[in-house]
C-alpha cells in the first residue's frame, strides 16, 4: 500500500512526525451488518506496545471513527502511531500528545450512530474500491510527512537489503541535477 490520500491531516503535520511499526489491525463494520463479530472489550485496550494501529472504516461512512480520548490511551498502551482508512476527528489532542495520526479524512461526527469495530488483528482491505490491498496484522506500517506505506512481512527483508542502493541513486541524482546535470542524465546514470 501507498497512499497519499492517507497524510497527515494539514495542521498536524510536522517534519519530526514520523512512525514505524508492526500493524495492529481494528475492523470496523456498519451497524446494519448485525451478524458481524462482536467484541469483547474496546479494542483500545488490546493495543500491543510498539505497533501501529491501523482503522479500517466502511467505505463511504464519513463519520469519525477515531478521536483524541483514542490517541490518550494507544499512546498511553505504547502504540508508536495510528492509521485511519476513514475519518478522525479531534486535531488538538492529538498535536498535544506528540502522537502521529494519518487519515483520508478530517470530521467532527462520531461513529456510533453509523458503524462500530467488529475485529481486531484480521486482514483488512484497503477501503479504496479502486484499490486491491489487504493489510495484514503484523505487516510493517511506516509513515512520515509524505503519507504511510505498507511492507507485507514476508518482503520486508528484501526490501531493506535494496533501500540502501535507492537512497544512495537518488542522493547522486539529487547532487547532480543541483550542479546542472538533467534528469534523464542523471537517471540514465544512476538508475
């Protein structure tokens, strides 16, 4: 997955706001979906330390489904950020805790009437129809003023033994281009 629909929401962005972590998935269903799991506590109480927690919202419910007495406690648990495929609400308290949330959408209704969290650790689908992404408990959430991505587990490996490689491309790009030389130049280069 990447996703800049899934940014900082503009007054919270900042450039130290930067997360990374093992996914921690919450389900949310539509209350009509009344043969939908139920859970047994609040899925802020479950949170593991150091993940990142991921809310998958219905697609289409435009209510808040994550808020600022959230982020107290997933803060509080020692969960590194949270990712909302759907709406949060509550800038404030989150830029007073310091914890990073990234969302498609910033609103003030709450969830309640419309949707509740079903699930919790389960594959999820990213709710963009015209996207087929499912992210999967314990993949590799990283996210930072540019939006968030996510790294199944099982390719996370390679792609930490070929990151060095980019990185170092784009820097003698990025020096090459600053001293005159064209893109397709550069690119031809070091790519």
């Amino acid at each position: 997955m990447a996703s800049s629909d899934l940014s900082l929401a503009e007054k919270l962005r900042s450039y130290s706001t930067k997360l990374i972590g093992p996914v921690y998935t919450v389900k949310f269903v539509r209350n009509t979906q009344t043969n939908a799991p139920k859970l047994k506590e609040h899925y802020i109480d479950t949170i593991p330390k150091d993940h990142v927690v991921f809310i998958s919202a219905p697609h289409g419910i435009f209510n808040a489904v994550y808020g600022g007495l959230m982020s107290t406690r997933a803060k509080y648990s020692g969960a590194v950020g949270t990712v909302v495929d759907g709406t949060f609400r509550d800038l404030q308290d989150h830029r007073k805790l310091d914890y990073p949330v990234f969302a498609r959408n910033v609103g003030t209704p709450s969830f309640y009437e419309v949707a509740r969290p079903s699930e919790v650790n389960v594959p999820v689908k990213l709710q963009d129809p015209a996207l087929d992404v499912t992210i999967n408990p314990s993949d590799i959430i990283f996210g930072d003023l540019n939006g968030v991505v996510c790294v199944p587990k099982e390719v996370l490996f390679k792609i930490v033994e070929i990151l060095p490689g980019q990185v170092e491309a784009d820097d003698n790009m990025a020096r090459d281009i600053a001293q005159g030389k064209t893109f397709t130049a550069a690119k031809k280069e070091y790519r």
